[in-house]
C-alpha cells in the first residue's frame, strides 16, 4: 500500500517542479545590446529643441547640484534647471564659482534622468554657460551645460 502512495506523490512533484522550472532565456534581458530602449529626455522643452550634452553616473539617487557661471566672466545669465521635468532652480541669475547655488534633490529614475538647462536670457556674452556639480554622497560629477534663446543643453545623470 505504501509503495502505491509513493508512486503517485513522485508524479504531482514532479509535475508541480516542471511547471515551475525557468530557463535561462527567462533571465536574459529581452534586449539586445545596443538595442536597449532610448534613453527618455524629450526632444523639445518650452517649444526650443534639446541638445544632449554627455552623460554622468551617479551611485545614489539622492544628490546635491550645484551651479555657477562658467563663462569667462559673471555675465548675468539668468536660467532654469530642469530635473526630468521637475524645475529645481527657476530663474536664478548664474553668480561665480565663489557663490555657487546648491540643491539638494532625489532622481526619479534607477536609469536615466535629464538635468536640463533653460536660457531666460544669455546675458552678455552668448551663450548661457553653466558649470554644475552633481554630488552623490560618494563621488562629484562635474560637468558644463550651455544653452541659447532657441535651443536647449541637457546631460543624463545614470
């Protein structure tokens, strides 16, 4: 009698481990490299087309930017900084590296996120040149982003 339940409890566990098997194709990204989805800036932002100006990795989420003019002179640009689609700094007039504005903020995404600059002006020496700092508990990017009166600079922190 014990040999006959046996039987049949093998079966439905075997059953039960096959239909919870996963192969490795489950575990392989459903893309290829270089054919990952494109990273999600917009292509325009208040009607002025956007220029991708490089790429950063951060290693946390949580962040703290700062900003300054990196012009040759303090020229008076005034700007925005847009944090995907979050303003961050609205029309801040740009002082020198000895008065750098400082944000603190946590990206939305895991992956890419646009740190975009608006031009409200180019003060006197076109174009709108900002240098920003991107502090992430552990390391700093620094990086440059210009913007005009009819375009737009962004880079992605990642």
């Amino acid at each position: 009698m014990k040999k006959l339940l046996i039987v049949p409890v093998c079966i439905l566990l075997i059953i039960a481990f096959k239909s919870c098997a996963v192969s490795a194709s489950d575990y392989v990204s459903k893309y290829s490299p270089g054919d990952e989805p494109e990273p999600n800036a917009p292509s325009t932002y208040s009607s002025r087309p956007n220029e991708n100006q490089g790429e950063y990795h951060v290693k946390s989420r949580n962040v703290t930017f700062e900003v300054w003019d990196d012009g040759n002179h303090i020229d008076g640009d005034i700007v925005s900084l847009i944090v995907n689609n979050t303003t961050i700094l609205d029309e801040y007039e740009l002082k020198g590296p000895s008065d750098k504005k400082s944000i603190k903020f946590t990206l939305d995404n895991n992956g890419y996120n646009w740190v975009l600059l608006y031009a409200h002006n180019e003060g006197t020496s076109p174009p709108n040149t900002c240098a920003v700092t991107c502090d992430d508990g552990s390391s700093e990017q620094k990086f440059g982003v210009s913007s005009r009166l009819d375009s737009n600079g962004y880079v992605y922190l990642m």
